[in-house]
C-alpha cells in the first residue's frame, strides 16, 4: 500500500498515476487529508481518504506501507512531521519532498553537495529532513529545484503580473509536477536512500522564460510588472535519475509550459 501525506500540486499527481499502476498491479493508495470533500475526482478514481484528525486514523491502515510525505515543515500541517503519527502508521519506507533550498546560497549543486540553508525555510526544511531520517524506516529525500505546471510557473507569474527574479546567478533550475511524481512513484518502490537533488536539464534565468513567452505566443507580460526575488541556483539531478531509472518527460522548461498551457486549456474546456 502507499499512502501520502501531503495531496497538493505534486501529490495529486503522484496519486493518479499510482491509481493507474494500481489498477493493474493491486496497489492501494489512500491519502490523510483534511477535507475529504475537496477531492471527490480523485475519491471516485479509486483514492482511499482518511481526514487528518485523530491518531487513531491512522490506525485504520495497514502497518509497513511506503509513504509519501510532502507536506512543507512551516505549512499548516506541519506537526503531522512529528514522530507520534508516522510512528503510528508505521511505514517501511518514506519518500519525502524536500527543497534545494537547504543548499543556501550554492550556485551550482550537485548530489556531492552539502546542505547549507541560509534562511528559515531552508533551516526548516533541514531540520525535517533529519528528523525522518532518525526514524525506524527506510527513507529517500528529494531535494526538488523550483515545481511548475499548470497555472504554476513564471508562464502564470507573466499572465498574473508577477514575474520572479533570479538572484544570486541569475539562474534557476526547475522541475516539472509530472516528472517529480515520476520519480516519487519509483522512489516509492526502491531501496535508493539518502538526500538527492531534482531537477531538469535546463537550467535558465526567469528574463529568458520570459522573452521565449512573448517570441511564442506573442504575449507581453503586463505593464506594472512586480518582480519577486527567488535565489539563482544551477541543479544537477542526472545521478538520482539514473539511480531510479526514470526519464524525464520534461527535460527542458519549453517543453514543460507548453504542456502546461495545453493542460490548462484542457481543464477550462471540461469547465
């Protein structure tokens, strides 16, 4: 059984394609949330919800399950971090979402490189990454560069009037949603430990997104633009991919906001 924690961005992707591998393979896949009725799509599609209440949900599911864990350490549920819940679902294994901010001000990162976070997200992060490594599991971190996807990415920061700003280098290393659930999945199902970085093979600033956006669809980002700064940072994911023995459907940003910008029309289509 696998069981996740943290049913967001990432995580309702990662549950659609193990309900997919499920169908055929018997894999059960239920997720703790905290309003069972905010995902009635995916309860239909064969995901077992259980409200996050009471430890005694989660004594409702089977011990030895792998778990997938991406809820953020300073988020709202955060405290669902703390050993009194994952040892009372006992897993064998956690695959955990964690952030290559833990690397601080690091330009250039690979798997050699050292967590140095700068910041209090990034201490944050740190801190929950060694308290799930303390337990009784096996556990596997992704250290995920920036997430996109549908209406999330510096191509929905354009269209909003938002449009990041890379410091440090200037440049940003990325990660499409599918592709981290990708390697989550298979994370899921392996006995690859430790803490790896992940990300894309095209590393860019937000200003070349931006120009590539405009020459394609010849859209302008809006007059009265705010700029947010987010640290420039290179990320070389090659080796867990490798280790995992996944593919990255996106390798490069391009190819990824035009999936996106698909998908997006898809879902206003069906709307």
């Amino acid at each position: 059984m696998v069981i996740i924690l943290g049913l967001g961005f990432t995580g309702q992707r990662l549950a659609r394609r193990l309900l997919r591998a499920g169908a055929q393979d018997r894999v059960r896949v239920a997720a703790l949330v905290r309003d069972c009725s905010r995902f009635g799509t995916l309860a239909a599609e064969g995901l077992e919800l259980l409200e996050i209440g009471t430890l005694a949900n989660a004594q409702l599911l089977p011990k030895a399950a792998a778990l997938f864990y991406s809820i953020p350490p300073l988020g709202p549920a955060a405290d669902i971090v703390m050993h009194p819940w994952l040892c009372a679902l006992e897993p064998r294994r956690i695959v955990y979402i964690s952030s290559t901010g833990v690397y601080g001000e690091a330009a250039e990162v690979d798997e050699h490189t050292l967590p140095g976070p700068n910041d209090d997200r990034g201490r944050a992060r740190l801190a929950a990454e060694q308290r799930i490594l303390e337990g009784p599991w096996s556990t596997l971190i992704l250290r995920a560069a920036a997430i996109y996807g549908p209406h999330r990415g510096v191509h929905t920061a354009i269209r909003e009037g938002r449009l990041p700003r890379s410091a440090g280098s200037g440049v940003i290393s990325r990660i499409h949603a599918e592709d981290l659930a990708a390697l989550s999945a298979a994370g899921l199902f392996s006995d690859v430990e430790g803490a790896w970085p992940v990300a894309d093979d095209a590393p860019c600033t937000s200003a070349e997104i931006a120009a590539w956006y405009q020459t394609r669809f010849g859209e302008l980002a809006p007059d009265g633009i705010t700029e947010c700064s987010v640290a420039g940072r290179r990320v070389n994911g090659r080796k867990i991919r490798a280790l995992l023995g996944v593919e990255l459907k996106y390798a490069t940003w391009q190819a990824g906001i035009v999936a996106s910008l698909r998908e997006e029309e898809a879902r206003e289509a069906i709307a």
